[in-house]
C-alpha cells in the first residue's frame, strides 16, 4: 500500500517535471538556437522571390536585405527592392524589438518620401507573396510560448504559439537540427482556425564563418490557397562590418534613391 | 531649366569626378540605367470656361536615370531626366530632376547638385514641404516637382536626432498652363513675367535647416527656410491691376507624426512671414488601416484631414477652410493593384473636388494608372478654384520599363 502510494506520488511528480521540461525544454531550444547564431554582427544578402500562383504562372522580385545584429534588442533590417523596376528603390527600414511593436519606415523613391508605417499588419502578405510580414521579421526569442514535442534522431520538434495576439497564427511548428547548430528545417503554420495554413522548408544549408548556418533556398507552399514562394538567397556578406549609421532614416533614403 | 545653371552643375560634378577617380580605393563602380517611357491621355469632358482650351490631351514622356555607386554604394552619381511632349505648349517641358554627387561617411552625408527633398507626414496638403519647386503643369496634386540645385548636409547623432543644411543658390519658377491647356486661370500666366522681390532675382543665396527626430511612437520634423519663396504671391492694386512676383520669406515648419497600432495621427504646420504677407496654415488628420480583411491581404485604410490657412481665399492652394476624406485600398496581390478614392469639401461653401488614384502592374514591366478629378459645385466666389469648374477630367497612363 504504502509503495503504490509512493509510486503514485513519484509518477506525479514525474509527469509534473515533464509537464515543465517541456515548456522549459523548448524554451532552451529557442534560446540554444539563438545563442547559436550569435555574434555575426552584420550581413548582407541578395534574394530573389518567385511568386507562384495556383496555375503555375510566375513572377518575380529582387531584393537586397541588410541585418544588424543586436543583443540588447531585436535586429535592425533595411530591405531594397529592385525588381519589377516600377518599384525599384521601395525600401523599408524595420528596428525589431525584444517586446512590444517594431518600428518601421517606407521609402517611395517617385516622391521621395520617407513615411512611418504601421507594424501592425504582421499576418499580411509582403509584396504579394505566401510569407507574411512576420515570417521575414526577425525571429526573437521572446516573441513566442513554447512547448517541447518529440526528438526523432537528431530532429527537435517545438510547438510555439506567439505572444502577440495580432499575429495570424495559433501556433507553429519547428523543427530544428540540434546537430548542425540547431538550425530550422521546417515549419509548419496553424492558421487562426487551428489548420494547417502553410508549410516552409529551408534547404542548401551553407555555413558561413564556420559557424552561422544560412538555408539559400526557402520555399513556402500554402496549402490552403495552393500558392507558392520560392525565395533563393545568394552572395551572402558578413565582412560588410555594418554599423548603426547603416540602418537609419537617412540611410533608407540612400539605399533606395 | 536655364542652361546657366547646367553649365555650373556640370562643372561642379566634373571636379568632383576628377578629385575621386584619382583615389585608388574606389574599387569597383556599379552603373545603373533604366528608362520609363509613358503615354497618357487626358480628357476633359465639360465645355472650356475659356478660349483656346481643349478637351483632348494625348501626350508623352520619358524618364531615364542612370547611378554610378562606388566606395561600397558610400558613394554616388545620380542623375534623373525627364521630358513630356503635350498638346499644351507649357505642359511640353523637360527637366533635370536629379544630378548630384553623394558621399557618406560614418554619421554624415553630403549632396552636391540638383536634388529632390522631400519634407511632410499629411496626404491632402503638403505645407511643409518648400525645398522644391512644384511642376505645376505635370500633375494636379502638386506632388512632381523639379530639381533645385543645392549643398545638402546631413548631420545623424543617435541621441539628438538628425541635422539637415541646405545651402540653396538658385530659384525655380513656377510654370502655369499654357493657351491650350486647362487648369488656369482667364488670363494666361507667362512664367517669365513674374519678377522676384529679391534684387539678386534668381540667384538670391537661400538657405534651410530641418531637424528630425523620433522617439517611441513619436516622429517629429522642425524645419526653416529663409529666401526666395516657391509660391509667387499675387497682389491687387487699387486700380485693380495684378502685381504678381516671388517674396522673400521666412519659413518655420513644424510635422508630427504619431504611430499607435494601426492609428496614424498626422500634423503639418507653417507659420510664413514676407513683407507683403504673413500667414498660419495647418493640416491635421489621421489614417486607420484594417488589414488583411479577407486573410488574402486586403487592406482598406480610412483617411481624415482638416486644412486650414490663414490666407483665407488668397491661398493658391484653394484650401483654406476645407475638409479631406479619402480611402485607401490596396490588395497586396503580385500586381501591386491599389485604388485612392478621396474628395476635398469646402466647410464654408458647397465645392468639393471628389478624386480617384488607381494603379496596377500588367505583367513584369508595364503600368497602368487611371486618375479622375471631379469638379462638383464649385462655388462662383472661390477665387481660384472657380476657374478650373469646368476642368473635371479622366487620366489614364500606361509606362513601360527597361
């Protein structure tokens, strides 16, 4: 009697310390995963993003993305379009926080105007495409509430539901590569409803530096609507020493005039 | 554009050329060309109000810009041209909108040449925007402009926000719609015989400052100007003749954009001070976006503005005590499809000027925008605005990228 008693207390207590480790555990991964990445200071990259519709038909964009790492606060991140030339020059300088809304300006180079623009609309497409505005944003840690899932080999399983409220989703699901400095593989996104909206998988994996994992291809298939967006990123830079003169209102004019 | 003037920014840019193509560590140059080439048409469908004016305006224009980027993009050329063939004769004009050199370095940036600068938060108004002189003939809104000559000096500290000196030593005159052309007033103004307050005329030396700053949700601009005016000012004799010429003013601004959620709360003011006038004028107003409506992307935000100035009907704006309401619709398709709708209402009369802005990408390098402005009920006592009564029309543009 007293040893089943015993055993029911200590399976309790077992099923509580996995109930924790599971939100703690995959609050470790994030942050195992971000930790991993630390310390690239600045990049820059082309990229080119397909647009593919449900009957195949095709466009297409090309960007220059530059990133600022930041510690104390989310990145910073000033992104050109150059492609289709009537846009060429639209540019966007977004300042990521840790908590609380981003900040971000647009640049229209036809008149010349710099203009703060809302960051409320993150479940929005960006320029027309299956990415949402928060799928590109910086990936900080405390933006979301996470529960471990399942370890199948050298693949971790994290489910994490974000914080903010005016996000389109309910949750995602990650999977990271605890082997290759637990870069993402996959994720799949619940929309609002709780089904399955979109699937991204990362692919080309390069290691820059000996130690910042980089997917070159990303390919974003909704489920729902059958579209497609296929971003491939080339000629990466982390020797372009960015700084915070970089990443300023001034600096958007520049990048994109 | 005087071919005076062409010739001193040509001479500038040249030395600096030569100044920079000596030093080694220039590396590698990026060149750049692209071309727009536009055609329009626009139709005015109510019966002229004067003689000489016509209904159809088909027309033409080309736009090439090239760039040449060096010292990591910290350095650059830039040149933006631009030339429209039109029915009305002052409407058929050219421009140099860009040429100028720009360097960067750490937290300054210096442009030398003929630039464009762009001031301001509000939609329906833009007062405080004064660094370019407006290309009245080109659009209605008054949003193309042509290129002044300048030294720009931009100053960025972290703490205190950024400095911006603007030495100025060249004026732009206004040019208004020919015999032809629609949008003037009876008597048909000829650029030329506008005269300048400043006994320098043109070539008065004038001088900006602007300091822009953000904090939180706040973004705020405090801005000067001291010369020549971009508004001529017009003034009436006892006898009744019209004396029309471009005042020496000073200038203070002041925008103020406050960002919260999905409310934008916007503020433009001027306080404008010459000797033969001095004024107040404000914008405020505010834009809300619902967006991603139909999860698709859809964005419909709403936009409310009350202008005001202080000039009363001498205002060559028309809005002196005037409401602004408008939508703004734009379905984040791969076409970029957007439609403005608006109207601007007079609080003391019956005119309202009602407005549509459409545009789309067909395609991945035409365009196609179509424009209405729609003259409704225009009060006989406006003393601008009763002019263009019968001026209602119909733009519609396709360009064509390379």
């Amino acid at each position: 009697m007293r040893t089943s008693i015993l055993v029911g207390i200590a399976l309790i207590s077992i099923s509580i310390a996995a109930a924790q480790s599971a939100e703690e555990r995959g609050l470790q991964i994030a942050k195992a995963a971000e930790k991993a990445d630390q310390g690239f200071i600045s990049s820059i990259v082309n990229l080119k993003m397909t647009l593919k519709n449900k009957n195949g038909q095709t466009s297409e964009r090309l960007l220059v993305t530059k990133t600022l790492e930041l510690t104390e606060d989310g990145d910073k991140s000033l992104i050109v379009f150059n492609s289709p030339k009537d846009v060429k020059g639209t540019s966007t300088l977004t300042f990521t926080h840790k908590v609380g809304s981003d900040d971000q300006w647009l640049f229209l180079p036809s008149i010349k105007r710099v203009k703060r623009i809302s960051s409320n609309n993150k479940s929005g497409p960006f320029v027309g495409s299956e990415f949402a505005y928060e799928d590109l944003s910086s990936q900080e840690v405390e933006k979301y509430a996470y529960t471990f899932l399942e370890e199948n080999g050298n693949l971790l399983l994290v489910e994490q539901d974000p914080v903010d409220p005016k996000s389109g989703y309910t949750r995602r699901i990650v999977t990271y590569n605890k082997d290759k400095g637990y870069r993402i593989e996959k994720i799949e996104f619940y929309d609002r409803k709780n089904s399955l909206l979109k699937t991204l998988t990362y692919s080309d994996y390069k290691l820059y530096k000996g130690k910042f994992w980089r997917a070159l291809t990303f390919n974003m298939i909704n489920h729902q609507s059958n579209k497609e967006t296929l971003l491939k990123f080339s000629d990466y830079n982390f020797e372009a020493m960015l700084a915070d003169e970089d990443f300023t209102q001034v600096a958007l004019q520049r990048a994109g005039k | 554009m005087k071919v005076k003037t062409i010739h001193f920014i040509f001479v500038l840019l040249c030395g600096i050329i030569r100044m920079y193509s000596q030093d080694e560590r220039s590396k590698k140059v990026n060149h750049d060309f692209e071309l727009e080439l536009e055609g329009e048409y626009r139709y005015f469908y109510n019966d002229a109000l004067f003689e000489d004016q016509k209904d159809h305006f088909p027309s033409f224009a080309v736009r090439p810009e090239y760039k040449a980027e060096w010292n990591k993009g910290y350095e650059s050329i830039n040149f933006k041209g631009f030339f429209r063939l039109d029915v009305d004769d002052e409407r058929t004009h050219w421009d140099i909108r860009e040429l100028y050199y720009q360097k960067a370095k750490n937290n300054w940036e210096l442009s030398l040449g003929l630039k464009k600068v762009y001031w301001g938060v509000t939609e329906s108004n833009h007062l405080v925007d004064i660094i370019n002189q407006t290309d009245a003939v080109e659009t209605f809104d008054g949003e193309e402009k042509l290129g002044q000559p300048m030294a720009q000096f931009t100053w960025i500290t972290e703490k205190f926000g950024t400095f911006n000196f603007f030495y100025l030593p060249y004026h732009r005159k206004r040019t208004f719609a020919g015999e032809k052309g629609r949008l003037r007033f009876p008597v048909v103004i000829d650029k030329d015989d506008l005269t300048y307050e400043s006994s320098a005329s043109a070539w008065r030396q004038d001088l900006a400052f602007r300091w822009k700053h953000y904090f939180d949700i706040f973004d705020i601009g405090l801005s000067h100007f001291y010369g020549t005016g971009r508004e001529p000012l017009f003034t009436f004799d006892l006898t009744g003749n019209i004396n029309a010429f471009y005042p020496i003013i000073n200038q203070t601004g002041l925008d103020l954009q406050i960002t919260h959620n999905a409310f934008l709360w916007k503020l433009e003011s001027i306080y404008r001070r010459a000797d033969a006038q001095e004024f107040f004028a404000a914008v405020v107003g505010l834009e809300y976006t619902f967006s991603n409506i139909d999860g698709n992307g859809l964005d419909i935000g709403l936009l409310g503005e009350y202008l005001y100035d202080e000039r009363d009907e001498l205002a060559l704006t028309g809005l002196q005590n005037d409401i602004f309401f408008g939508s703004r619709i734009a379905f984040n398709d791969t076409q970029d499809t957007s439609i403005l709708i608006g109207g601007i209402t007079d609080l003391e009369s019956s005119s309202t000027i009602f407005s549509l802005e459409a545009s789309r990408r067909f395609g991945s390098s035409w365009t196609a925008e179509v424009e209405a402005r729609i003259f409704n009920d225009i009060d006989q006592n406006e003393l601008i605005f009763s002019n263009f009564r019968e001026d209602s029309f119909l733009r519609i543009s396709i360009s064509k990228y390379f």
